[in-house]
C-alpha cells in the first residue's frame, strides 16, 4: 500500500461517515439518538462515540502523542456535541495523513504493528461499526445506504 492508496481509502472513509452523519444521524430526535439499543454497544451515540474515541487513539499513537482514555458516551448528550469533537478528530486524521509518506507506513505503532497496519485496521473498524450503527439506525426507522466501496467510486466518476 503507498501513501496516496491510505489517502485514497480515507477519503471513502470520511465521506461514508459524512454521509452517516448528515443524512442519517442528523434527523434523529435527541431521544432517538441516545436510546438504548440491544445490538453491539447500544445506542446510536454510543456508537459515534466509540468510533471517534478509537480513531483518535489510533492516530494519537501514529502521531507519536499521548493517547487519550476511553471516552464514556454519557458526557456528549447531544448530537451536536459529538459531531463537534468527531470534526476536531477527523481534521487531526486528514492532517496526519496528508504528511504521510513511505517511510512512515513502515514505522511500529505499539509493540505489535507497523503504521499502514494500523491504518488497515481504523478502517476495517470504521467500517464494522458504521455497519453496526446502520443496522440501529434501520431498526429506529431512519434512512440508510449501502456503504460498499465500489459504489463510491462508481458514484464519484
């Protein structure tokens, strides 16, 4: 994988968890929002939570930074307050990877993997928990859509 292929697949990445947002999240009551939800880890704000928190660990450590803890969903009730902070994380991503180059795909992240390891793994995760909250997303009778990356492409042409 080189450097412009990561930039390449983040920018899916970003735009599917735009599209999440704006389409799918963003017509949510706060009720909807915060209910909980038996499947995966609750509610869609958990979800939101938990996707921006490990995103922001991951590239913390790829930047060299401190990691910050675990973030409990609680403390960001409205929407709006999570949306805030998911901007902030995504900047910080588009800015780290706007510097990558070959070298830094090739550095350790931990004691286990190399850097465009852990950039494979935030986006299969991305991908798994915004499947995740789609499905709670349907189940709270809001809009969803495929998220296959075919399709972004073919609709980006």
């Amino acid at each position: 994988m080189t450097p412009d292929a990561f930039r390449r697949l983040y920018d899916y990445h970003f735009a599917l968890n735009r599209r999440l947002w704006d389409d799918c999240i963003a017509p949510l009551t706060a009720e909807q929002f915060r209910r909980p939800m038996p499947y995966s880890i609750g509610s869609v704000r958990n979800q939101v939570v938990h996707m921006m928190n490990m995103e922001d660990r991951w590239f913390s450590g790829l930047r060299g930074r401190p990691v910050p803890g675990i973030l409990n969903p609680v403390y960001f009730g409205a929407a709006a307050k999570v949306r805030a902070r998911w901007d902030d994380v995504e900047g910080d991503m588009r800015a780290y990877l706007a510097a990558l180059d070959d070298e830094a795909l090739q550095r350790p992240v931990g004691p286990r993997l190399a850097a465009w390891e852990a950039l494979w793994h935030v986006l299969n995760h991305g991908t798994d928990h915004r499947a995740q909250t789609l499905v709670i997303l349907a189940q709270l009778g809001a809009p969803t859509f495929a998220q296959d990356y075919a399709i972004y492409v073919d609709e980006r042409r």
